[in-house]
C-alpha cells in the first residue's frame, strides 16, 4: 500500500548521534499506535544483500552520551532480508528505537546510511574515533505511521577488532560500559628470523558492549601485530598477539573476566573496612564513623548498637571538621529532626541545640512542622543542612550517615 504525502519530518543531531524523528501518516489509513518500516538493503554498487539480519532495538537517551536498551534483547524485533534484499518490520511501539544489525557489533556488514524520498541520514559508528554505540541511526515514528521504500545501504566493515566478553560462566557481559586498550607493535626481523626491537602505542578508550557482549574498535589501521585488554570493575582480560594486515579484521576474539567475582568480593571487604573504622577529632576528643543505612530511624538503631548516637554538631569548628573528613558528595544524616509543633529543637542525643548551619532555604524558625518529626541530613555538595521529609524527592539519594561516641580503645586516627 502507497501512502500520499509526508506530513511532518524532523531530524534531531545530537552529540555525534543522528536521530531521526520521522513522522509520517495518510490521508485515508486511520492512526494506530504502532507503526510499521519496510524497505529493501544494498551494498555500495547497488546490488541487494541477502541474508542479512536485521533489528528494531528500542533505547532510551538517558543522558547526552548515554543511550541503554529500554526492552530485554529477546523481545527486539527482527528482520530477515530475502533474495532481493527487502525486509519489513511490523509493530514498532511508540519511543525511541534503533536500526541495528545482529550481532549488533559482529555483523558481516555495516549501515552506512538511510534513504527515505529525498532525503538521507548517515551513521557515524562504523567511523574511526566515533563512539560506536551512540552513532547508530536512531529514530522515533509517530504512532500509526507506516514508512515504505527505505533504502538501508551498507558495506563490508573496514580494518577492526572486534570481540565478546564473557563472565568466568560464559555469560555475556552485555550492554556494559567497559574500558578497551588496543596495544600495537612492530617488530623488526634480523636475517629474517629473529625479532629485533620496533615500535609500538596504544588506544584506550571507554566502549559499550552490545545485548550479546560484543564490542568493536576501528583503532588498527595499518599492517602489524595487535593486543587487546579489557577492564571492568577492577578485573581485566588481555588476548594474545595477533597479525593483521591493512585491511583485515579480526572477528573472533574472546576475552573472559575470570576474576571480576574476586575483584568484587574484594571490594566489598574493602568499603566494609573503611566504614568501620573510626576516625577521632583531636578538638573533642570524640570518635566518629561513616555508616551506611536505610533510613534515619535505621541509622538511630545502628548508633545505639554501637553505642553512640547520630553526629550532634555544636559548632562551626566541628561541621568544617566534619566537611573535610567526609567529603564525598553524598547526603548523611544527622542526630537532628524537626521538632513537632509546639516542642523545642534538641539534639537527638539531649543536647541543647545552639548552631544551625542551614541550607539557603531553610532556616530553623521557617521550615515546616506538623504532627510528625521531620529527620534532618547534610545535603551532598555545601555539606549544609536540609530537612527530607517522606516525600522529599532527595529521600532515595540519603544512604549515609554519621556516628558520633565518646573516644575508645577501639577508635583510630
């Protein structure tokens, strides 16, 4: 079926990444909330490739630079070119969505560009330097749309790498941001026989694994031997050296983190330590510690375990100590709540309360009281203090908290 007329396109670039917003409908075909794309696919000559896999693959920017699946990998959908290179996909749903190939980074080809009518977008992620992962052609139809004739033209992948990184059970680490260094060197032969000394650098960058665990780097360029590492979370795998000469591609390596469960244990032991050791301020002689915590009432009952209780701060001496020991941007709570109507402001410890070191809008006479006592943390950048009630949408963002206890044995500077 032929549709008559374009009713609206726009064409959106942002950071490196061609994102199409093609909004089509007709005249006599009532709007339905999924819409459908088909067309055919061509190599550089013309000719229609066969065969070839095709994918819908619904994403979400979250960020500028940061595009994630907002669908599991099975339920993308597919495409298969016939004889004459022609493919249709049907039941695409509202929101954004890429136009990809499976694997997404070890396809035998790669997409060039899109044509619809007169006019063509083209992909950036076969390009060298260019993020492989954010310069997919992505687009959004407008729902009841029904999109003909695209023409998808692609060609062989020039000189690469490309690999699959797997966990020591032979999961795929999939759409994972991962750190990539492609080594390289070239060695001269004495006699023909012997390597004696070469050249050699290095390209490190940050990459995203596909659904299935794939990645891809256009760094090699020119004949000679190459090495990659991958890292992630600490552990790293490294491949042998190989040979490749201009215009090859290596397709086939495997690279398993053997030691990322040990690295994260590791690490885990590492935070537990640092949040049980006590810290002592030589002006008071008092021990205080970081703990992590659910709420404000969690962290009260933490304290008390410990015997101690939430931070009192007494003065602006004590607060800029404070801001210098934990200086992390995070939220804390404090040994401090917002009194319930009528009562008097007093530490949680039965201090008197004598320094405030409110936030520019919050001072202690003007924020709200009720039936309910309002618990109070040192937001994450001035380290000022705010109120976060129940419905605060920076609740979720308070996993902290200070303790505070007299000086003991067990406290360390």
């Amino acid at each position: 079926m032929r549709y008559s007329r374009f009713r609206r396109f726009r064409v959106v670039v942002l950071m490196g990444i061609v994102a199409l917003t093609l909004l089509f409908s007709s005249d006599s075909i009532a709007q339905a909330d999924q819409s459908s794309l088909s067309g055919r696919v061509v190599d550089t000559k013309g000719k229609p490739v066969a065969g070839l896999e095709l994918g819908i693959k619904p994403v979400e920017i979250t960020k500028p630079r940061d595009i994630v699946p907002r669908t599991p990998f099975a339920s993308w959908l597919r495409a298969v070119t016939d004889k004459r290179g022609r493919f249709s996909f049907h039941s695409i749903d509202a929101g954004s969505s890429q136009f990809v190939m499976f694997p997404e980074s070890a396809s035998d080809f790669e997409i060039i560009s899109l044509e619809t009518g007169d006019l063509t977008f083209y992909s950036t992620a076969f390009l060298k330097n260019f993020p492989t992962s954010f310069g997919k052609l992505t687009f959004t139809l407008e729902p009841g749309t029904h999109l003909e004739n695209v023409v998808v033209n692609v060609k062989p992948p020039r000189m690469r790498i490309r690999g699959r990184v797997l966990l020591k059970d032979g999961t795929p680490l999939a759409n994972t941001n991962i750190g990539l260094t492609v080594r390289r060197r070239q060695r001269k032969t004495h006699l023909f026989i012997f390597p004696a000394g070469g050249s050699g650098g290095s390209s490190g960058r940050g990459v995203r694994t596909d659904a299935e665990g794939y990645f891809v780097s256009y760094y090699p360029d020119e004949t000679s031997e190459y090495s990659v590492i991958v890292k992630y979370e600490g552990a790293s795998a490294k491949s042998r050296w190989f040979r490749l000469k201009e215009g090859q591609r290596n397709d086939k390596l495997v690279l398993v983190l053997k030691d990322l469960e040990e690295h994260r244990v590791r690490r885990s032991e590492r935070v537990k330590a640092r949040l049980a050791v006590w810290v002592v301020n030589s002006e008071n002689d008092h021990a205080y510690k970081r703990i992590k915590c659910d709420s404000w009432e969690d962290a009260t009952a933490k304290a008390e375990a410990e015997n101690a209780y939430l931070v009192t701060i007494n003065d602006e001496t004590e607060q800029k100590w404070l801001e210098a020991v934990y200086p992390e941007k995070a939220f804390f709570w404090i040994g401090l709540r917002v009194p319930e109507k009528g009562r008097t402001w007093q530490w949680s410890n039965g201090e008197p309360f004598n320094y405030a070191n409110w936030v520019a809008s919050q001072e202690s006479d003007n924020v709200s009281t009720g039936a309910r006592e309002i618990p109070i943390a040192m937001e994450f950048f001035s380290k000022r203090w705010m109120a976060i009630g129940s419905k605060s949408p920076f609740l979720p963002m308070v996993k902290y908290a200070i303790l505070e206890k007299e000086r003991t044995l067990e406290a360390t500077q």
